[in-house]
C-alpha cells in the first residue's frame, strides 16, 4: 500500500475526532518536522501494526492534554501532540529505547 493510501487510511479514522489540519483541503505543514511527524507516524503504524483506531485513541488523549499556548499556532500544536501520541503508542510496546 502506498504511503498515500495509508494517509488517507488513517484521515478517515481521524475525521470525526482529530482530523488533520487542512486548509482549502490541501494538508498543513508550517514547518518541515510536521511532515516528517506524520509521516513517522504512518511508517509505525505499518510497521509495528498499530491499528488506526488505537492511534487515533491515543491522538484524542494528547490533544486533551496538551497545554494551551496562545503563541502556538494549530499546526504546531496538532503535531505535537500527534508526536505525544506517537511515543505513547511505542512506549506502551516497548519499542522505545530508555
């Protein structure tokens, strides 16, 4: 499956609850880490079976807690806690190093 597929894959799971950014339709990146943070996210998710809704569980549970900052646009703070997700779903698999 194509890494587009698998964005488009997990958009849908997304859409109702944490949707990516998008403006006009078109995905935001601000900055080249976002890109990089949702790509990172796609690979693991294929590579370690991460199902979309555990992904998406544990997106919904970052957003939640990530602190409010009226200086972080909403790019930035949807990836961050996209990343928070990330090392949550590896860390509870113990893939992550200490």
């Amino acid at each position: 499956m194509t890494e587009r597929a698998v964005i488009d894959q997990v958009d849908a799971v997304l859409v109702g609850s944490a949707k990516l950014p998008r403006d006009n339709g078109e995905l935001v990146f601000e900055e080249p880490w976002q890109g990089r943070a949702l790509g990172m996210g796609v690979v693991a998710m294929e590579r370690f079976d991460i199902t979309r809704e555990e992904f998406r569980d544990a997106l919904i549970a970052a957003i939640a807690s990530h602190p409010d900052d009226p200086d972080e646009t909403v790019a930035t703070a949807y990836y961050a806690a996209w990343l928070d997700a990330l090392e949550g779903v590896l860390g509870q698999r113990a893939l992550l190093g200490a």
